[in-house]
C-alpha cells in the first residue's frame, strides 16, 4: 500500500510597501501591491506535512500539535479545495495512471519552529507552507508564482512567502485574481548584507486582527484611496529600483516612509486603530536620531524600521551596521530580565532564499 506524504516549509516575510486593503475580500484581492522581504533565520519558519489516505473519513488539520477546524467556506477549506482541483485538472486529467489523491481527504500537520506568543505573524508563513506541501504531495508541477495565487486565499502576505529574498505582490487586475501574485524582485543572493532585527516589544495578541483592521480602513479611511492611487504605485517603482541598485539608503527612506503611512491609514480608520505604542515610538526616535548622525556624516541612512499590524519592530540594515545598532537597542531597551515584558526578545536574521525545502 502506497503512503502518499510529502512536508514543506515556508519562511516569515516582512513588508517594506505594505499591504493594507482589500478590493475583494473573497478572493483576498489587494487595493495596492505590495514588496517585502523574506526572512531565512531557521527558527521563523512554518514547516507542514500532508498525507492523503482513502481511508481517512474527511480533511484534518492540526496547528502545533492542536487540532482547527476547518469551517466549510473558510481560507483553509478553500485552499484545499484549489489544491485538489489543481491536481484533477494538470495531473490526473492528463495521467489516466496517477492514483485520483484529489479524491483522498487529507491530514495536514503544521509546526511554527517560533513561539506563536511572540507576536509574530504566522499566517504567512502558514499559508505559504500548507500550499507547499500539497504541491509537493500532489506533485504539481507550478511554479512559486503558480501557487502563490492560491497562498494568497489563505491570507494576503502568505502569497509573498512562496519565495526567498525580495518579493512583490503584484495586485493584478482580473476580477477572478489570477494575476494577483508573487514575483522575485530579487534573489536573497543579490544583496546578502541586508539584514533584519526582529525586537518584540509585546507578545500580547493584537488587539484588531490585520483582516478586519484594513477592511474597517476600506470602508472609512479617504487617506487611504489617496495611498492607494497617488503614493503606492511610485513607491513600488522606487524601490524596487533601490533593491536592484542595492541602494540602503533609497530603501531605508521608502521603507520607512511606507510604514508611517501604513500607521498613518490606520488612524485614519473609524474608529481609529492604533497598532504601535509607546516603545514603538522610542524605537522610531532612536533609528531617526541614528540616521540623522550617518545623514550628517555621510550624506545616507544606516537603518530602517518598520511596523506591522502590532507594536513589534523590524530593522532592516546592511549587515556591518547591525553590531552598533544592536548594542544601542540594548542600551536603551533593556532585556527582559531587567525589564519583563517591555522588551521580550529579539534576534538579528539574515534575509534569505526561503521558499521550498
Ligand atoms: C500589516 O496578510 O495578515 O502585515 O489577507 O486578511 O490574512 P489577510 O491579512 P494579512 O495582512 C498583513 C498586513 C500587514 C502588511 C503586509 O504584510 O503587507
């Protein structure tokens, strides 16, 4: 008897344009594109193994060893659904002698080798995971672009995860989404210095969910139509141009520039949401003090921040400024022994390949 089983594992992604809107919530179509940077650290990744069985009664799914639903119309139940239909109609339809496994329920098992607790988000990773595990099982041939089309029904920022180094999200047009996918801007190789510090300010669970945040912003936020038309197409263009000419300093300022807007959307949404707190603001004065010194200096930023839907910090810098930035946070956050849940953890990961293993 055959055992059908295949494990992937997908890496966390940071967004440097963020994605903040959807036009269909359905299909998790972006009112914007979107840019990040895929982390390569082995300790933030999500690892899954799928298995199909004729004999299992129905699709099973367990998230660090506990058990989710999967409700019938929801990200999960659709993601399996696209993944088995893609199997049916590129795999068994061609193949009369490939066994049917679209036809077996499946049971996926999922593992953040980060403390769910941390604050980090997990859903892309997750999602990007899942889907690289049934296109392992299924032995689909598509491409990372390919599958990032159904990642991105699980959650959004999961679509970015399908590859390593620089991504974009390009928002695409079609009303069935099927250009709404990831493309490589750039290999993690092109620019090996860029590194990443991850400070987590808090590991409380955010208070609103990045899903119902943005489509609060949708319903009421007019900054954000004016983010979306006049701010993001240029940025997207001017950074993509920085990461080619692996240009920090144009990257840092529009890093910097997209978070801030991001927050700025954010509290223009009704009512208004506030993602950052207080040691978030410190860590913003401290970077700003940090460049406005290199700025003087030597005319470039040495360092970027940016935020996502919670309080935790990303730093991006090249990989010789990260000692120096690293003791400063030290300094003037101390660690948790000293000050417990002020400053929990952090840990400097390089920027990496990702995707498939
Ligand atoms: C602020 O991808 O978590 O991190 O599509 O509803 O699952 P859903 O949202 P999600 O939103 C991520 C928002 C963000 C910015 C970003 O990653 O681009």
């Amino acid at each position: 008897m055959a055992i059908y089983q295949a494990t992937a594992s997908a890496p966390v992604n940071i967004a440097c344009i963020k994605y903040w809107g959807k036009r269909d919530t359905k299909l998790i179509l972006p009112t914007n594109s979107s840019l990040s940077v895929t982390l390569d650290q082995d300790h933030l990744r999500s690892t899954t193994t799928a298995r199909a069985d004729p004999s299992f009664e129905r699709d099973r799914l367990w998230l660090n060893g506990t058990e989710e639903e999967i409700k019938d119309v929801g990200r999960l139940a659709t993601c399996i659904k696209e993944m088995k239909r893609i199997r049916r109609e590129v795999v068994e339809a061609k193949d009369p002698q490939a066994p049917k496994l679209s036809t077996f329920p499946v049971h996926i098992a999922s593992h953040n080798n980060f403390p769910t607790a941390a604050g980090l988000a997990s859903s892309a990773s997750g999602f990007a995971a899942l889907v690289s595990a049934l296109a392992a099982l299924y032995e689909l041939p598509s491409s990372p672009s390919e599958l990032s089309v159904i990642a991105r029904q699980g959650s959004g920022s999961a679509c970015r995860s399908l590859f390593g180094g620089f991504v974009a999200w390009e928002m695409g047009s079609a009303a069935d989404g099927h250009d709404s996918l990831a493309v490589e801007v750039a290999p993690q190789s092109h620019w090996p210095e860029m590194h990443a510090l991850i400070c987590v300010v808090s590991d409380d669970k955010k208070g609103t969910s990045s899903t119902s945040g943005m489509q609060r912003t949708v319903e009421t936020s007019a900054l954000l139509q004016h983010r979306i038309k006049e701010v993001v197409p240029a940025r997207m263009a001017e950074i993509t141009a920085a990461i080619k000419a692996r240009d920090f300093d144009a990257f840092a300022r529009v890093t910097m520039a997209d978070s801030n807007q991001f927050h700025a959307v954010a509290l223009d949404t009704e009512p208004p949401i506030f993602y950052m707190n207080d040691v978030s603001r410190a860590i913003i004065a401290l970077v700003v003090e940090y460049n406005r010194v290199a700025l003087e200096k030597t005319g470039k930023r040495k360092a970027a921040y940016t935020f996502d839907a919670g309080p935790n910090a990303v730093i991006y810098a090249p990989a010789e400024n990260m000692r120096e930035i690293v003791s400063l946070i030290v300094r003037y956050f101390p660690q948790k022994d000293a000050f417990k849940d002020v400053f929990g953890l952090f840990g400097v990961a390089g920027v990496g390949e990702g995707g498939l293993v």
